[in-house]
C-alpha cells in the first residue's frame, strides 16, 4: 500500500468493515519524501498491530516535532523497517515517541544501510519482547548500556550481517569500569551473525539467567563474548553454536558451562 492508497484510507473510500479485520499493514513508498506522513489513517484501521514500512527515500521516521494523530501510534506493538536506504534516524528518542516506545513488542530494522545507530540516547524498551537488527551496515553499535538495561522484558535478539559492528552495547560517555553488569532477565535466544567487525557484545559483565541459545557465526574479529564475566543457568541445557577461535569468560557459579563450551570447541 502506498500514498494514494492511504489518502484513500482517510478519506473513507475503503468499507470501513474490510478495514477493521486489518491487523498488519505493509506502506511502500517508491516516491521521495523525507519525513513518514502523520499517522491518521491509523484511526481508521483500529486492529492494526503490526505496522511494516519500507522501499522508501525516508531519511526520518518520527520527526522532532510532534504530529497530528501521534496518539494512534499507540495500538501498534510491531514495527518493522526494511529497505530504506537513505533512512539517517528513526527518531525513537524524541521525547512524544515515548509512550509508542514503551509500547512495543517487536522491532524489527532490516537493510537500512545509512542509519548509524537505532536511538542516539537513552530510550526506554521497557515492553519489546524481539529485537532483530538485520544488513545494517551503518551502525557501530545498537544502544548505550541505560537502554540495554531497559530491555527487562526481551526473549530473543538477532543481530546479522552488519558488517561495521564492533559491540552490540557501548559504555556510557564517561564509564570506566569493566565491572559494571547487564541483566537480561528474560533472553533466551541470542544469535550474532556475520558480523565480521564484532569485538564484543559489551566491555562489562553480562548475565543471562533464562538463556536457552547462544550462536555466535562468522564473528571472525570476535575472541570475548564481554570484558567481564558472563553469568548464566540454563545454557548448558540449551543450543550453543559458537565459533571455534571465541573464548567465554564465565563465572565461578558456573564452571560446568565454560567446561562444556570448551569441549564442543576444540
């Protein structure tokens, strides 16, 4: 669905009984425009969860200034963007985004390619239970440890084919301790991909008390999982698929899980 077709939408030339079955919606955008459009046709699709925006020439998402309509950002819980390459900033750090933010399940951000970071400051996702992060070859890193910490609620995580990577967490501006630590209460799966600059996920330590999967491929500049130790119960009884020359430092507790990674790695 394109521009005409959402003018179309708001105009009330659609039967409004197809419109309310809608659940996921899918924009293409083959014209040029810089900014996303407002967000009023959403008043007229009220069943629509998933929002699915790509092939467009966005270079922003959600603008600085708050639009009309924004309040119907807030029935969505899945927001994928795929294809847009000239994309700079998505724009969740605005302060109006914030209940939208908080809000969301998944998030998916697919071959956007000019985008160098997902959010350029501290942002709150407190509810996203997916995060996959796919052939963004722009960023660096994904977030600052105050946003990682925020992820309370995520199951899984996938991050691939990034080829500028170098962690999937930075250190606050003015951090110096490797000692600070990471809880991801929730995390079960976590796949890194083909991220061929990879260092590291995080300088400090980590702790993944629900971890079920760990695979870690193609990280050819990867030696550390964190700076720090890795803390984790529930991997040995799970899926580990891990390069051969990666090494994990995890803690004393749980010894048993080093000893097991090392056999499968010699």
């Amino acid at each position: 669905m394109g521009e005409n077709e959402l003018k179309m939408i708001v105009d009330g030339e659609f039967q409004r009984n197809l419109l309310v079955k809608l659940k996921a919606l899918t924009l293409f955008f083959p014209i040029e425009c810089d900014e996303f459009s407002d967000y009023g046709f959403l008043q007229q699709l009220p069943n629509v969860n998933k929002l699915v925006v790509c092939s467009g020439s966005f270079k922003f998402i959600f603008c600085l200034q708050r639009p009309l309509n924004s309040e119907h950002l807030l029935q969505l819980k899945e927001l994928r963007l795929e294809s847009l390459g000239e994309l700079v900033s998505i724009g969740l750090e605005n302060s109006w985004t914030e209940p939208f933010v908080k809000n969301l399940e998944t998030f998916e951000v697919i071959s956007c390619s000019s985008l160098k970071n997902l959010v350029s400051c501290k942002v709150s996702f407190s509810n996203l239970i997916c995060l996959k992060v796919e052939s963004c070859d722009g960023l660096s890193c994904l977030f600052t440890s105050s946003t990682a910490q925020s992820l309370a609620q995520l199951k899984r995580m996938e991050i691939k084919e990034c080829e500028s990577i170098e962690e999937i967490v930075s250190k606050e501006e003015g951090e110096e301790s490797d000692e600070d630590e990471i809880i991801f209460p929730k995390l079960s799966h976590l796949i890194l991909y083909k991220l061929l600059k990879l260092r590291k996920f995080f300088e400090g330590s980590l702790s993944f008390p629900l971890l079920e999967e760990l695979s870690v491929t193609n990280c050819n500049e990867m030696q550390t999982l964190c700076g720090g130790t890795v803390k984790t119960d529930q991997l040995s009884q799970g899926t580990i698929n891990y390069d051969k020359n990666i090494g994990l430092e995890i803690d004393p507790h749980f010894t048993m899980i080093k000893n097991f990674l090392e056999e499968v790695c010699v």
